[in-house]
C-alpha cells in the first residue's frame, strides 16, 4: 500500500529545498509557485499545500499559486504550461506525466517538480534517478513495477476465476504506456489475458465499452489520468451495470461506488 502523505510530504520538500535557495537570495520576497495538474488533483494539492505550509512556507505570506488545470483530456497541457511561464513563476508543480513533459518543453530555466509520474526515466523526463539533469526533478509513486501487479494480485484475490482482463487506458498519456507494459508482465504471471482498450477523448467511451461487452471481459482495471478521472462515474457505473470485478488506483472511484487499492 502507498503511503500519499509520504509522497506530498517528499514533494513539498523538494519545492522547501529549491524555495530555500531563492529565499536565502531575496528574503523578503514572495514567491510564486505555478501548479499545472488537471480534473481530480484537488486533493492531492490541498495535501501538498498543507505539507507545504508545514515546512514553515504559507500561502499569501511566503508564498502564491498561480494554478492551472486541463479540462477533460491532455490537450492543454502545452498551453497552460505556457501561461505560466508567462506568468513569470518561480518554480511549476506538474500533477501527471503529461503536465510535467508539457512544462519540460515550456521551460529549461524554471525548475519543475513532478508528482503522479510513472516511469519519470522512461517516458524523458530525466536522464536517471541519481542523476535526473536539468530542470526537472520529482516524486514517482509507480516507478516501482511492482505497484501495478499488486493492484492485480488484489483483484484477483477478491474475484479468483476472472481470467480476461480489459485495461481502459488513454493512449495520449505516456505514462499510461509505461503501466501498460509493467501491467503485462503482471497478467503473465497470474495466467491472465489483456484486452487493451484505448479513449482519448469523453465520446469514446461508449465505443470503449462495447468493445469491452462484445469481447466478453471479466475484469477491469482503469489507469489513471485526468480524462478517465473525469468520467469515473460512467466507468463505475458500467462496471456494476456488467458485473465486472474492477480495481483502480484512487479513493474517489471507491466513493463513486468502485472497488479499489487506496493510497493514501
């Protein structure tokens, strides 16, 4: 089980550590904190700015945000990363693999904290984990590979004849490309057969689910991202509407009604 404090904790002290330098420059100054995350990252934010505030750094005092969110998919991204470059930020806090790659490409001078990334070596966000190079630095709480195995084992104890698995993921999201092959490996090794179904957009759900009926799935697991975040209530919903054992990666689709591994 992931421990989510643990990680707002770790990245609030990676912004204290970075925040600490400048102040030591200019230490009268307010500084400006630019968030760029999308639908659902509420929570996660209002923990990083309490872990924040408890490193000594309060907001309108020490510091302000400048945030920004992408609506239903990862399209805006590159603008909005824009924006806040624009806005003259003193540091980006990126919430998802395709925030942070939009705010790399925006910026080489500005640093950029990530979090919810997963696989920050493979998807070119930085160079290594020792060494991460440039700008951009983060927390990862998959990069693990054994996270989206367990999240299997856990279906599997639950439901233990499911044997056909659809994975409904988004394929703009490099990250959820990463989980796709660590989730594979996974599958294998629990006898399981994958059946990927892909969205990029709210209209293709409906297509999606069909396609999950008509090749007779017993299963389903959804990864993360700020489009299937958006429509977790559809997705619960024709979960329980077929009777499909399902299992996801955050709180909010158990409080809509889902079965899930929390982290918190």
């Amino acid at each position: 089980m992931i421990n989510r404090r643990r990680f707002l904790m770790s990245l609030a002290v990676g912004v204290f550590i970075i925040l600490s330098v400048r102040v030591a420059a200019q230490p009268t100054r307010t500084f400006k904190i630019g968030v760029l995350s999308g639908v659902g990252a509420q929570r996660a934010l209002g923990g990083f700015q309490e872990a924040l505030s408890q490193l000594g750094y309060t907001e309108g005092r020490h510091v302000i945000y400048e945030k920004r969110s992408a609506g239903p998919n990862n399209t805006q991204f590159p603008s909005l990363a824009a924006e806040l470059v624009g806005a003259h930020v003193d540091i980006i806090v990126a919430v998802s693999t395709p925030a942070a790659l939009a705010a790399k490409t925006a910026t080489t001078t500005i640093p950029v904290v990530f979090f919810a990334v997963a696989d920050p070596v493979g998807t070119g966000l930085v160079t290594s984990l020792a060494r991460p190079g440039g700008n951009v630095t983060g927390v990862s709480q998959a990069t693990a590979e054994g996270l989206p195995g367990k999240r299997l084992e856990l279906l599997k104890e639950a439901a233990p004849t499911v044997s056909r698995l659809a994975v409904l993921w988004v394929t703009t999201n490099p990250g959820n490309q990463v989980t796709a092959l660590m989730l594979e490996r996974a599958t294998q090794a629990l006898h399981m057969k994958i059946q990927s179904v892909g969205v990029r957009a709210p209209d293709d759900f409906t297509a999606a689910f069909r396609v999950i009926r008509e090749q007779r799935a017993d299963s389903l697991t959804v990864f993360p991202d700020i489009l299937t975040f958006g429509e977790l209530q559809r997705i619960v919903d024709f979960a329980a509407q077929n009777r499909l054992p399902a299992v996801y990666a955050y709180r909010e689709f158990v409080e809509a009604g889902g079965f899930h591994i929390v982290w918190h």
